[in-house]
C-alpha cells in the first residue's frame, strides 16, 4: 500500500502548485473587468495653453463636450453655469492619469485663470468683473493637466457679459459738485475780496512759508497785493 501512499502525496503536492500558480497570475496587471486601460487616452500634440499645458486630441465622434451660460446676479456677481457631455467630473484627489471622457474645467476671466471646476457651478465675485465688456471660457482638461482637443482646437466654449454703469459690477459715477466727496468752490474771504473795478481780477497766487500774498492787475499796471492805497 505504500505505492498508493506515495501517489496520493504527489497529487496533494500538484494541486498546490496549481492553486499558487492561479493566484500569482494578476500581478502587475490590471484587474479584469476594471474598466480602466493602461493605455492613456488620447494623442498628445505639440500645441500647448497659455500655461504649457499640452493638447491631447481625440476622436470628434464621442469627444467631450462644454457649453457656458452666465447671468448676473442681484448683488453684482455673475453666476456661471456648464452644460457638459460626454464628460464626467473628477473628485478631489483622482489620479493624475488621462481617463476618456473625465476630469477638470478650468475657468478663464479675459484670459486669466479664476479657477479649477470640478462641477458645473460657480459664482464670480461682484469685483473681479468691472465695467465693461468680458469674455469668460470653459475649458476641459484630463486628470493629468493635458487639454482635450478636436483637431487641433482645445474643447472649450466662451460667453461675453458687459457690465455696464447701472448693472452687476458696474462702478458708481463721480459725485456731483455739491454732493457727498466734492469740494466746494472758494469763497472771497479776508483780502481775498473782489474789487470794485469791472477790470480788476486775480490774476495769480503765491504761497510762501507763513504769508499768503494776491496780485491784482489794474488799468494794465501790476500792484502787490496791500499797495491799493498807496
């Protein structure tokens, strides 16, 4: 019997190397049915934004896609909104890796970066869009700070808002002479008095340390201011 011991052993032993080869099999790999590819999506150009970041182009057919509508708001702020398809985005914290369809939008005032969306709202401050005309964009990126592109143009989409002098962001009008931060006009005081001759007018103001002194022009002469009497 000591044969069918020894063969009984030998089959315990191959099916442990089996069941250790079988569970080695994932390593290095990604895990079937993830629905992640280790293959970035896209293809990356030479084109970059205005920060260096390069273009990454995909197929126009499912491309992402950004529409942007602004309004303003009672207290002077502008509400902005973002229509996407065929794109998801991203939470706080996802991996730096350029996944179809996912990631940021990224908000440009006139050029200049407000900032990084990771939803479809946001409210511009009253401030930061004084009177005048303005051109606010939308901008998909991936994961990893590339931009999506469709031949050759970044996927964005951009809305003009004018605040004018009555409307959201607009400046107040200078005060009026008489109201609230004006100076008033200056009053004939002490020697500055006006003189009875139809022709006799200031002509100029000297300051010096300590005395104020008027000249008056009278019949085409040059008197100095206290010589009336001489």
């Amino acid at each position: 019997m000591s044969w069918t011991r020894r063969a009984l052993a030998a089959l315990a032993v191959c099916v442990l190397v089996l069941t250790g080869s079988a569970g080695c099999g994932s390593s290095g790999t990604d895990e079937p049915g993830s629905g992640r590819s280790a293959v970035p999506a896209g293809r990356l150009l030479d084109d970059t934004d205005e920060d260096g970041r390069r273009y990454r182009e995909v197929d126009a057919e499912g491309a992402p896609e950004v529409g942007i509508e602004v309004q303003p708001g009672a207290d002077g702020s502008w509400g902005v909104r973002l229509t996407v398809r065929n794109f998801r985005f991203s939470a706080a914290g996802a991996e730096a890796r350029a996944e179809a369809g996912r990631g940021v939008a990224h908000l440009f005032l006139d050029g200049d970066l407000v900032t990084r969306l990771r939803g479809p709202e946001y409210r511009l401050a009253a401030p930061l869009v004084p009177r005048g005309t303005h051109h606010v964009t939308a901008r998909l990126y991936a994961d990893d700070g590339t931009v999506w592109a469709v031949d050759g143009k970044p996927v964005e989409s951009t809305a003009d808002i004018t605040a004018s002098d009555t409307g959201p962001g607009a400046s107040p009008e200078p005060a009026a002479t008489g109201e609230r931060g004006a100076s008033p006009e200056p009053t004939a005081t002490g020697k500055r008095r006006a003189s009875p001759e139809p022709w006799a007018v200031p002509e100029s103001l000297t300051t010096v340390p300590g005395k104020v002194t008027e000249t008056v022009v009278i019949r085409d002469r040059l008197l100095p201011d206290g010589a009336e009497g001489r």
